[in-house]
C-alpha cells in the first residue's frame, strides 16, 4: 500500500484536499500530517497552502517540517499546490519573504495598473483556462483549455522558461504550473477543479517520474 502524505501547517484546505485524494486513491493510505518523520516517510507528498505567505513559511518552520518537505521536493512525486507551489520559489514580494529556493524565480502580485487604466481585479478568483505548455504525465487525459479553480493574488515567475508546465491569461500570460523532475504544482485548486481537478489528482497517484 502506497503512503500519500498531504502536509499539514496549518495553513491549507486540508479537507477538500484528503476527501479529493480519497476519492481517486480509495486503495492508498492518506495521510494529512504535521510530523516531518511521516513526510519523510512517505511514497508521495502533496503540499497545498493558503493563505499569507509569510505565514505560510513561518508556521512550516515552527512545525519543523522544512527539511522533510524539501527532502520530499528532491526524491520522490511531490504535488504543491497553491501557496505550496509559491513556497518552492526564491522569493515572494508578499512580506518580502524568502522561499524554500527549491526552483528559481519570484512570486510576484498583479499589477492592477499594467493594463494602461483597465480594471484588474484582484485577487483572481474563478474558473480560468490553462493551457499545457509541456507535455507532461500530469496532463494525461486532460485537454488542454481545460479551466480549473483559482484564488489567488500573487503569481510565480519562474527564471528558466522550461519549468513552465501550464501558462493562464488573465488577461495575459501568466505561470499557473510549474515541473522539473519529481516536482509538478499548479496555482489553481485541484481539489476544487471538479473533473478536470480529480484527473489530476488520479495522474499524480500513478505517476512514476
């Protein structure tokens, strides 16, 4: 029986996101879990976040789970999600904090004004394109165009264009997934996503990066 370890810092939708797993991995162990040694010890790991992510990154400190979840992020099928996908990067301008640097490149806010005077509205919130800007296993039996879920008011700016798995516009392009070996994560809310979400979720289960 495979090990599924969703992380727990407080700081997630944790129930939406074990009953989505649950529902299309009725044959693993799922665990939501604040113990790094859990973390460590698990087959795959799904680290989802809201939230501030000054918040977010200090209470994963005081849990004392950052070393599991970057050891997690090097060896074995790791999903973030959210706020775990910004966590992974560099830096963030929300708080001027500084990420887990697992992938290179900043989290960045919508700029409100770079439409010359158009409305942005802020934060993005609502069902939106993505389209798949790599192949991937992740993306097995999804189309692209497929609109999933998204709140959110900061976005990733990865610094090398081959992380970029999935762009959205909103009204222009912005990074909603990110991949690199053992790592795929989403700004959007699979969990949230309906179909299209548990088909992602079902991919990351039998993937084998």
């Amino acid at each position: 029986m495979t090990d599924i370890a969703i992380v727990d810092y407080g700081m997630g939708n944790l129930r939406s996101v074990a009953k989505a797993m649950e529902r299309v991995a009725p044959d693993q162990r799922i665990r939501v879990t604040s113990v790094p040694e859990e973390v460590m010890a698990a087959d795959r790991v799904v680290f989802p976040g809201q939230g501030a992510m000054r918040d977010c990154m200090r209470e994963m400190e005081q849990f004392g789970l950052r070393d599991a979840v970057l050891a997690a992020a090097k060896n074995k099928p790791f999903l973030g999600i959210c706020i775990g996908l910004q966590m992974l990067f560099d830096h963030s301008e929300e708080g001027d904090t500084a990420g887990l640097g697992v992938l290179p490149g900043q989290v960045v806010r919508f700029d409100v004004d770079r439409l010359n005077g158009q409305h942005l509205k802020v934060p993005h919130m609502g069902w939106n394109e993505v389209s798949q800007i790599q192949e991937h296993p992740m993306w097995t039996g999804i189309d692209n165009g497929t609109r999933f879920y998204f709140v959110h008011s900061y976005y990733v700016e990865p610094s090398r264009r081959e992380l970029i798995a999935g762009e959205t516009a909103y009204p222009l392009a912005f990074t909603s997934c990110v991949a690199q070996d053992n790592i795929f994560a989403a700004q959007f809310h699979p969990e949230k996503s309906h179909i299209a979400g548990l088909k992602l979720l079902s991919n990351f289960v039998s993937w084998k990066p």
